[in-house]
C-alpha cells in the first residue's frame, strides 16, 4: 500500500491509499548455506603470516521483483523466491612485518576470487533491461548482441548478416551467434559482467620512532559495466558530443576510427542497439587512504599533563589507476543512463590530543 493516492468524495479531493505493488503470499525468507575450509600459517614467530580459505556459498529461494504486464493496474511487481545462486571462490591473506634498528615496516594484501552462477531457476528466465538472470551465468549478466567491429564498405555489407535496411559504411557490425544470416534478437548472448570476480586491497606501513606513513590500496578485477548516458553517446537527450567523437568516429577519411560514423538515435537505432560496444572495464585499483602522522615523544608531554599528542595529514580517493575515463568506476555498475556523482577527494590535517 502507497500513502498519496488521493480520492474525490462529492467534489472534494481527501488524502487516501490505495495498492501500488503486487504481493506474493508464498514469500519466504532466503536461505544461505557455506562451506568452506582454510589454513593459518605464521613463519619466523609470525612476522609471516598467511590465511587461505576456500569457500561454496549456495543462496536458495532468492528473492527478486518481478515485473508483471501494465494490463493489470500499471502495478509494480512482487517480490519472489525465484531460485538459487552460487557464489564460489577462495580469498587469500598474507602479510609481513619487521623492524629494523628504529625502523619497522609491515605489508599486507589480501585477493580474494569469486564465481558467481546462477544454478537454478526452474527453468525460466528474466530480463531487466539490458541484463539477464538466467541458469549457467551470473545474476544480472549484461546481455545484447557482440560488435565485432566497423563497416568499411559496401560490399562488405553485402557480404554480410543482413543488419538492418539502412546498415551503412561505419556502423557497428555484429556477430551471428545463430549462423541463419541475419542479425536479431536471437543473436543475444552474455556480454558482461557486473559482479567483480576479483577483489583485492594491501596496505603499507612504515614507522621511525615517532614518524608513521600508512597507506590502504582497493580495486576490484574482471568487471564490466554497460553506459547509455549522455557521456557515453553521442546527441545523447539533445546534448552534444565529447572531444572522442569528434576526433575518433568512422568517416570516409578515417576508416581505422575506434567509434562508429556520428548518427543520432532517433530514426536510426542501428547503432545504439544493446551490444558489447557499449560494455566498458570499470576495473581499478584505488588509493584510498594515505596517512602521514608524528606522535610527540612523551618525555615532552608529561610535564603539561598530556598522554598522548599526534599531528596528522590524511588524503583519501586521491589517485586511481583505471581504463573506465567516464565517471568513477566505483560505482552502480547497472546503472547506465545516468553517471553517478563521483567518490570525493579529500585532504585532512589534525591533531589527536588525549589528556
């Protein structure tokens, strides 16, 4: 039930409620079983450290809304039990720390791999968009047709998988999954993946009586997002084009461009059809936090009552190293239409004072 669905008694508009989603009585909760088997090792009185663990995590009755057709109240659909999903994979910590004289340094990184599959769905399959749920791949694959390059001529047209009645030189060509020589839905298939199969992060430190520099690395491997936004297409929503477009895109004079000839969407889909050219690497590898800090020797800070007294400087987000240049890749990787505001730079500085 949604509040603001007002009604009009005699003329008169009352507040009221009224039923806005479809309710599944059969719902139940979700249920997750893991099993998993690891190792602790700590060599030369545990400076080196590692720790293994090798995991299957199985989802039942996972719950997903449903869309339901608009001929039944425009009504948003019910959430369901729809399946299982199996998540599979092992992580993998190790770490090392040492002094030297007055100086003491430590590493540590951590991987971790993980297989996402859908292993049952009675058989059925959903879309949402430009994503896929479906046994055999991962939950919300993207899915469309494989661009396998540009259109130089046209003869090569002629020669090709019929695309469509105003396929011309420059345009995006693609792959017939189905051999029966023409291009269609049913030339769909898995093009992407929006859940990381890798995750990794490591963190350095290094202390001088005093003196510590501490920095924390994050980035994630073996992921892909898919961008419709104004960014990512051309005359996108009445906008213009990016400096790429003008400079990068099929003409006659450029045949080696990276990007299609320069059309709009509207009255000529062909293409801005739902395909791999559109899917990017969001993988990173992100600085997220580097610490500078000086703790004041106590010797000085006793005779003013002071326990402790630490200066600082700290950055966050400041530099990371990815292929994805439209927006932050730490982002809503379904989301394609619009480009989500970007994780903030930041610099601090401060003192830590305990009395």
């Amino acid at each position: 039930m949604s509040t603001g669905k007002n009604y009009n008694f005699s003329g008169v508009i009352v507040p009221g409620a009224a039923v806005s989603q479809v309710a599944d009585p059969a719902v139940t909760w979700e249920t997750t079983t893991i099993s998993n088997i690891g190792l602790d090792l700590g060599l030369f009185r545990d400076k080196l450290t590692f720790e293994l663990d090798v995991f299957n995590k199985q989802t039942d009755d996972i719950l997903r809304q449903i869309n339901v057709p608009a001929q039944v109240g425009r009504l948003a659909g019910p959430y369901r039990n729809i399946g299982s999903v199996s998540n599979k994979g092992f992580e993998l910590t190790a770490g090392f720390r040492d002094k030297a004289g007055d100086v003491g340094y430590s590493l540590s990184a951590n991987v971790a791999r993980v297989r996402n599959e859908v292993t049952d769905l009675a058989g059925a399959i959903y879309y949402d968009g430009n994503t896929i749920t479906r046994e055999g791949s991962p939950i919300d694959a993207f899915y469309g047709l494989r661009a396998i390059g540009l259109f130089q001529s046209d003869d090569e047209i002629a020669k090709a998988p019929k695309q469509s009645a105003v396929t011309k030189p420059g345009d995006i060509r693609y792959f017939d999954r189905d051999g029966n020589n023409i291009i269609d839905n049913n030339d769909r298939e898995v093009i992407g993946n929006s859940i990381p199969e890798w995750t990794y992060s490591f963190n350095l430190a290094v202390t001088y009586r005093g003196l510590e520099l501490a920095a924390f690395f994050q980035g994630v491997g073996k992921v892909s997002t898919y961008l419709t936004g104004n960014l990512a297409q051309p005359y996108k929503n009445g906008a213009g084009v990016t400096p790429e477009w003008l400079t990068d895109s099929w003409t006659p004079e450029n045949p080696g461009a990276r990007l299609p000839r320069l059309t709009t969407s509207n009255g000529y889909p062909q293409n801005f059809q739902t395909s791999s050219f559109w899917v990017q690497d969001a993988s990173y590898l992100r600085l997220k936090n580097l610490q500078l800090s000086y703790t004041l020797p106590q010797r000085w800070l006793s005779r003013a009552g002071i326990q402790q007294l630490k200066i600082f400087a700290n950055a966050q987000n400041w530099v990371t190293f990815t292929n994805f240049k439209l927006g932050d890749p730490e982002r809503n990787l379904t989301k394609g239409n619009i480009i989500d505001y970007p994780i903030a730079r930041t610099a601090t500085a401060g003192i830590n004072l305990s009395l």
